[in-house]
C-alpha cells in the first residue's frame, strides 16, 4: 500500500510519498519541498496574502502530478501554524480542492503528536523534541506515556518579519540581541521543565543546521539523520552567516538559496532554547510530521 502527505508550513511546503514494506515499516518512494512563504505577513495582518496562496497552488499542483504518478492509495494534506493563526484560510481550501486536495487545519496538539511519532516514537522516553518552523516552535515530550506540548509563537519567518529591517544586508548585532531577548523572555513565561531531557530537533531550521555542518552539496536525508550538534558548533555557524550578506549566505554549502534570509533568526531561536534548558548538544531527525502522517494512514 502507497501513502501520501503533504504538509503546508509558514516557510514551505512539503511531500513524502511510502509504500508499507515487509517488516512493519514503509519505504520512501518520492520526496519534495517547495519554498512558498505561505506565512508572509501573517503575523502582522492575520490573514494570507493572494500572491502566497497562488505560490501554494503552484506547488501543490506539481505535488499532485508526482503522486498521480505514483498511483497513491491514500492522502492526507496539513496545514500547521500560518493557517492556524488566519481568518481567510478557506481561500487556501477553496483554491486546492481544484486539486482535488481536501486541507486538514490541524491543532498544535495533533501536529506535536504527529510530529513525535516520525521522530521519537521507537527511541526512549526522556527526549524533548524541538520543532522550529516558520512561524512557530514546538516542544513535544512524553510523560507517563502520554505525549506533552507546547507552542510558542517563535519561528524564523516570524521573528526576521519582527526584527530584522533589512535581511539581504549583514546580520546586525543589534537584531540578534532583539530576537534572543524576546525568545528568552517568551521562555521564560511559558516554559517549566523540572526534569533533564536529551534534545532531538526536527524541522527545516534544524536540519538546514545538519546539512551546513556537513557540508552537504545536496540534500541527503540519510546523512542527516541522527548528525549531532554541539553549542559551540551551533554559535560558530551562527557568527559566519551573521557576517554575510544575503547574496554570500546563498552560497554556502548545505543551506537552500530559498532560506539564507532567515535561517539566522532560527538559529538564534534554537541557541536560546538550548539556553534556556541548558543543554550542550541536540541530535537532528529528517523524520517529523510528514513520517508520522504516513505511519498513520498505512497503520504503522
């Protein structure tokens, strides 16, 4: 049997395509991920932009073509935080059933649960799963057997959005100082862990990490998964593109020309988090949300 998800972010969106294989798990045919900035202004407007829904409907249109071909037996199509937090998504769903795509808005609960299926399901119960996305971060963990959340609004598109006046220029002092306060303080207020986790990150600001720390030309989902970060690593990264401008970060090995303008902002985001539990390293899955929809349709 043959699954499908896609998963509408802030920042892009996403497809994997599996078949169930043998031996209780699935095999990844077809894998895709298209930079749509769907979130573009939704923090200040609350609502989607015209010209962000129609990138949308372009990458979902090449999406349904893919899994035509793949003679997919079953779908499930996601949206996360940018259509959470708007009062027009239904243009969104209005355009994609065109497509004959039904759009699923799902609560922060059902994607942190989706969420540590894909990552952590088969690992041990004392890891915190981080999730930073584009509009907002997600901290998933398991207590007493049962799946624990929290989601802040504190993503890349969000905070660059917030405090970065110019992204292309070189990464001011002053905006990473402003993103960090605001991040610790949002901690601070929200967050009480009273117990010691081994840190696991997912999403596209964290394995963007991985794939610059290994230098990776091309994406390789394999490579990155289980990579291993350090803090010290994390904040010699973080000075190097803070030195760039958006035209040289675009350059840089592992990171997609599509997010040199705001990954920085996430990474800041991830540097605070690690702060803020005082943590010295995380491990990075390629496997989240999108894993965890396909688990669940093909009863894995």
């Amino acid at each position: 049997m043959r699954a499908a998800a896609i998963d509408i972010g802030t920042n892009s969106c996403r497809l994997l395509i599996g078949e169930k294989s043998g031996n209780n798990s699935f095999d990844i045919l077809a894998r895709e991920l298209e930079i749509t900035r769907l979130g573009e202004g939704v923090d200040k407007n609350r609502e989607l932009k015209a010209a962000a829904v129609e990138r949308v409907y372009q990458a979902l249109k090449k999406f349904r073509a893919i899994i035509d071909r793949y003679q997919v037996e079953k779908l499930r199509v996601v949206g996360t935080s940018a259509l959470r937090d708007v009062d027009n998504a239904y243009l969104l769903k209005d355009k994609l059933q065109e497509l004959n795509f039904k759009l699923e808005i799902i609560s922060g609960e059902k994607e942190a649960e989706l969420n540590y299926a894909g990552a952590v399901s088969n690992l041990e119960n004392d890891f915190l799963l981080i999730d930073i996305g584009g509009g907002s971060t997600e901290f998933i963990w398991s207590e007493a057997s049962e799946i624990k959340f929290k989601s802040l609004d504190i993503g890349c598109v969000r905070m660059t959005e917030k405090f970065v006046v110019n992204p292309a220029t070189e990464f001011k002092t002053e905006s990473v100082n402003k993103i960090s306060n605001y991040v610790n303080d949002l901690l601070a207020s929200e967050l009480d862990f009273n117990r010691e986790f081994k840190i696991r990150g997912v999403g596209g600001t964290i394995t963007t990490l991985a794939a610059i720390k290994l230098g990776l030309e091309v994406y390789d989902s394999s490579k990155i998964e289980n990579t291993e970060i350090n803090k010290k690593e994390l904040e010699k990264i973080i000075n190097k593109l803070s030195n760039l401008n958006l035209k040289e970060r675009k350059n840089v090995e592992g990171l997609q020309p599509q997010r040199a303008d705001i990954i920085i902002a996430g990474l800041i985001i991830l540097k605070a988090i690690l702060d803020f539990i005082d943590s010295s390293e995380l491990s990075i899955s390629d496997h989240d949300l999108l894993h965890g929809l396909i688990k669940n349709q093909l009863n894995i």
